[in-house]
C-alpha cells in the first residue's frame, strides 16, 4: 500500500491546519467529439416556428383591417 497523497507535515493536535491533497494527472483524450448536429437545428426550427405564428397572425389581421377601410 502506496502513502496517501498528502504534501506538508502532519498537523498538530489543536490546530487549525490545511492539508493540500496532490491532483491525480489525467491523460488527454482526443478532441470532443461534442453532440450531434442536427439537434441543435431542430430546436431553432421548432423555435423559429413558434415565433412566427403570432408574427404572422397579427400581420394577416393588421393586413384585413387595413384594407377594408
């Protein structure tokens, strides 16, 4: 069994010490193969969609209101 990972000197009983605990080296990885693509384009064209139904609505009645006079 290896010692703990601990740097400094034990501390002293009744003292408020810190212990710096060493990191762990970590191997890098390839690049980020991230999400996949076509999900982020479906959210903005759901989004884009919802948006333009009112945009649309109150166009269309904007458009009858001002023709009939």
């Amino acid at each position: 069994m290896s010692s703990p990972p601990f740097t400094g000197a034990p501390p002293a009983d009744g003292s408020a010490q810190a212990v710096a605990i060493a990191p762990t080296p970590q191997v890098a990885n390839a690049a980020d193969p991230g999400m996949p693509g076509e999900t982020p384009n479906l959210f903005l064209l759901l989004m884009v969609a919802v948006l333009a139904l009112p945009l649309l609505l109150v166009m269309t009645l904007l458009a009858t209101v001002l023709t009939r006079r």
